[in-house]
C-alpha cells in the first residue's frame, strides 16, 4: 500500500511533519508512507498559490508542480494529513494544496486519515473534516489518530519511536488504513 503524507506545517521544526517521519519509519510491511514536501509555494517544486486561471482549460493544470501533487494522490492508496491548527483553522498552505484538486477529483473515495500532534487542534480537525468531505474523500476514522507532542521538537518527538504505545497507535492506522484501501478495491 503506497501512502501519501501530507503535514499542514511548513515550519521546520514541526511536530506534524515529525509525527508523519515517524509513521513512515514504523510502517509495516507492504506499507510505503512517502511524505509530500511542496506545500511551501516559495521553493522550486512548491504549489503556487490556487487560481482557477491557472488550471489549464483541458482539465491538465498548465504548471508543472500542480501537476506533480496531482499524480503523487493518484499514485498513492491512501492519504494522511498530519495538520496544526491556526486561529481555529487549517493552515493557509494545506488548504491552498486542497484548492488544486477540488475540480480534478484525485481525493474522490480515497481513504484519508487525520493524524494530529496536539490534542488542542479539534477545531483545525473538524475544519479539514468538512473540507475533505465536500471534496469526496473517505475519512477512515479508526485511522485518525492525535499523539501528543506539544511543545516538542522535531528531534524530541523521535520519542514517538521509543515509546510502544505511540508506534502501535501509528502502526494501528496504518493497519486501518489498509482495510479500507482493501474495502476500497472490493466494493
């Protein structure tokens, strides 16, 4: 199963984007977590800020980095997003990426996970929950996890890997995960 992770954060010392490391560095076997690295528009390779013009008339976006985000969801079984919360929202550069896929359709029926390294981010939560569900993503919640880490940093939360309870809650969702990309292709 090729898993497509996604944090909401482009700081760099992020917890969010330490928690998807971490998922991929405890992934079973057959499980491949790639995370995504070009939320940040400012970088070669990063998605510009969403303007429908820019979507090129014949349904193929005209730049090339729309392009890319939009092949690696349709490569990947399954997404998970690792997301902070600001001002009780979903960051500006996570909702700009989901802009450029909600005419295209690759998050349509794709099972999708929440994960999340604070407990305090339930309003980003339910905020992305809405988005992706207007957008036809299937939300797998026993995949949708929070493992705390605030006040952490990026090197820190590589205690995710020493302790049993946080690799078995990210092994568990990406257990989950697999169940439903497996319900995905049988049903």
């Amino acid at each position: 199963m090729r898993v497509l992770a996604i944090s909401g954060s482009l700081r760099a010392a992020s917890t969010n984007s330490a928690l998807l490391r971490a998922a991929a560095a405890v992934a079973p076997d057959g499980v491949t977590v790639t995370v995504f690295a070009g939320l940040d528009g400012r970088g070669v390779g990063g998605l510009p800020l969403f303007n429908p013009d820019d979507d090129g008339g014949d349904g193929e976006p005209a730049l090339p980095t729309v392009r890319a985000f939009r092949a690696a969801l349709v490569a990947a079984d399954a997404v998970v997003i690792a997301c902070p919360e600001y001002a009780h929202g979903v960051p500006g550069a996570l909702k700009n990426a989901l802009d450029w896929v909600v005419a295209s359709g690759e998050l349509v029926d794709k099972p999708t996970a929440l994960l999340h390294a604070s407990p305090r981010s339930a309003y980003a939560r339910a905020a992305l929950a809405e988005v992706l569900t207007v957008m036809s993503a299937r939300l797998v919640e026993e995949a949708s996890v929070t493992i705390p880490l605030m006040g952490k940093t990026p090197d820190e939360a590589a205690v995710i890997l020493t302790s049993a309870e946080s690799v078995a809650a990210l092994r568990g969702a990406l257990l989950a995960m697999g169940v439903a990309v497996a319900a995905r292709g049988t049903g």
